[in-house]
C-alpha cells in the first residue's frame, strides 16, 4: 500500500468566494479531490483534516491506496490542479494490518509488485540521475579498483568496483526519458555519465601512470589476465548479458525493490572495470585492448538502456489494457 497526502489550499473561485464548501466542511478542492478517492475501488482509510494545512492554508487529505491504484488517481488529482495549488505526497508503507485494506488491494487491477507509478520512477531515477559530487567520486574510486584489479588479475577487486559504480542510476533514468520523451532529463542522465566516467577514466589513467613511473605498474602488466579478460573481451554473450541486466534493474525499481537485485545487476555487466581497464591499457599504450574496453563499455551501456526501454514500454501497455489515465506532466530539470 502507498499512503497519499494531498494538500488543498483552500481557493477562490467565482461560485465559492470563500474557497470553503458547502455548510464551510471542506474546501472546494477538497471535496474533488474525495470524490475521486470515492470513486476509486483501490482507495481506502480516507480522511480529511479540515483546516490542518497551515502554508499555504487549507485541508489536508490522506488516503492508503493500492499500489495498482497510484498512477491513475494521480492523473486524476493533476488534472485537477492539485499539484500546482497545492501539493501531493506519496509514502510507501511496509505493512497495513486492515481488512479494508486487503479488500482494496484485491478489487484494483492487475497486482500491485508488477503496478507502474510514473511518479516515484521520475522521482528515483530523476534523483540519481545528477551529476554531483558523490556520483563523481564513488564513479572515479569504482575505476581505480577496477584498475587495481586488472593489473593484480583480482576478479574479486573487479567484481567490488563493479558493486561500488553509481552508474545505474543515469542509466535508468535514460531509459525513462526515451520512453517519456522527456529531454531535460535525457540530458541530465547523459551529462552524469559523460562527466562522470570522463573524469573517473582521467584520475584512473593519472593514477595508472604515476605508478608506472614508479614501477609498480610493469609494461606488460595486461598480458596475462586470465581472471579479468571478461573485462575486455566482447563475447557473443556480452550484449545479451547487458540485456538481462537492464531488465531485472528496471523491473526492481518499478516494484521498489532497489537493494538486492540491483546489486545483482551491478555485479553482472561491466560498465566500471571496462572503463578502468581502458584507463591503464591507453597508459600502456595497449590501444587494442582499448578499444576493445571501450567496445564493451559502449554495449553495456546501450544494451541496458534498450532493456529498460523495452521494460517500460511493455509495462506501460499492460497497464492501458487495464485502464486509461493519463501520465503525470514531464518534469523540467
């Protein structure tokens, strides 16, 4: 279940000058904003607290609704104005001891793990998606492990960079922002991963030649690597790993599930360690192995992002053979 608050201002209009109801109960974009819950079978527990609002003043209502239920009453409640007069909030709750509950869950459509709220997605990816300061330097020490790792042929080392990359994050909101259309977004996504892995390869690849210059890094540190060439060399499963990736990323992060499974997805394509390998061997002036770093990097890439594309668009069908709502206004960055 998601617990919905939805503040209404109390406003002016030309039949209720006041902005209160009828018998001054509840605001008018309150008793709109009921009469949607009302009509909603996936809508329970709802209340509303007349006058509770204090900036801007008005009523506050709350309602636990189904997970199926979220994306269309929020197109409903957008529609009505809530969003720019006054606000929604959603929260997700761990466990709701109701029979009434039990019987919404039940009477939405569809089951609430597989339920696709554009929302919260926006929310998720569009918050990783920026570049800032932690992207950048939890990116740059993900590439100096992998390249750690690839010079003391440590799959271990490859596979902790590979845990430790932030950059799902941007990946995910690309997928997002082609299926919405949404271009401020698409440029944000880009520009983290561009910055971020333009920055990260750069320090790695400083770092590579420092200490080469000391010797700790021989000339032939990348001729032998058995436990690490998966690193750069692109197999004919290579994309079809990316792909499996993208979709079980994306499918956690519809059902909210990012902890575990997206570890998973971490752990399995080779964004981070094929840049940190890239790094040293152009220190090395290994340009095939390079390239070929850089090649694997690419399709990692591209082979996430199509999977999640695929993943939306797939659930975001499924969801209109359900029912019509409309989808929430595109974000501006």
């Amino acid at each position: 279940m998601i617990r919905l608050r939805v503040l209404c201002p109390r406003g002016r209009s030309a039949d209720d000058p006041s902005g209160d109801g009828p018998d001054g109960e509840a605001s008018e974009l309150a008793v709109a904003v009921l009469d949607v819950l009302e009509a909603e079978p996936g809508a329970v527990h709802v209340v509303c607290l007349r006058g509770a609002a204090m900036a801007p003043p008005g009523d506050v209502v709350e309602a636990d609704l189904a997970r199926e239920s979220v994306d269309g009453i929020l197109g409903s409640l957008r529609a009505l104005g809530c969003s720019e007069r006054g606000g929604i909030v959603l929260e997700t709750l761990d466990t709701v001891v109701s029979a009434a509950a039990d019987r919404a869950e039940d009477a939405a459509p569809g089951e609430g793990i597989d339920a696709l709220v554009w929302d919260e997605l926006l929310a998720r990816t569009g918050q990783s998606a920026r570049l800032s300061v932690t992207f950048v330097v939890m990116l740059t020490i993900a590439c100096l492990l992998a390249a750690i790792g690839v010079v003391t042929n440590s799959p271990v080392t490859v596979v902790g960079a590979m845990v430790l990359g932030p950059e799902f994050g941007p990946l995910a909101a690309l997928a997002v922002a082609a299926v919405r259309r949404d271009g401020p977004l698409a440029r944000t996504a880009g520009i983290a991963l561009g910055v971020g892995f333009g920055i990260a390869v750069i320090v790695t690849a400083i770092a590579a030649a420092g200490a080469r210059a000391v010797g700790v890094v021989p000339d032939d540190a990348l001729t032998n690597l058995p436990g690490v060439e998966f690193v750069y060399q692109v197999g004919p499963f290579s994309l079809v790993v990316a792909l499996l990736a993208g979709i079980a990323g994306m499918v956690a992060l519809i059902a909210g599930e990012n902890t575990g499974v997206l570890v998973g997805v971490f752990i399995s394509v080779t964004t981070v360690p094929a840049a940190g390998f890239a790094a040293v061997a152009v220190v090395l002036a290994d340009w095939a192995r390079a390239g070929s770093s850089l090649l694997q990097l690419a399709l990692n890439i591209t082979g996430i992002v199509a999977a999640g594309v695929a993943v939306l668009l797939l659930v975001r069908a499924s969801r209109r053979r359900h029912r019509t709502s409309p989808e929430p206004a595109k974000t501006a960055d």
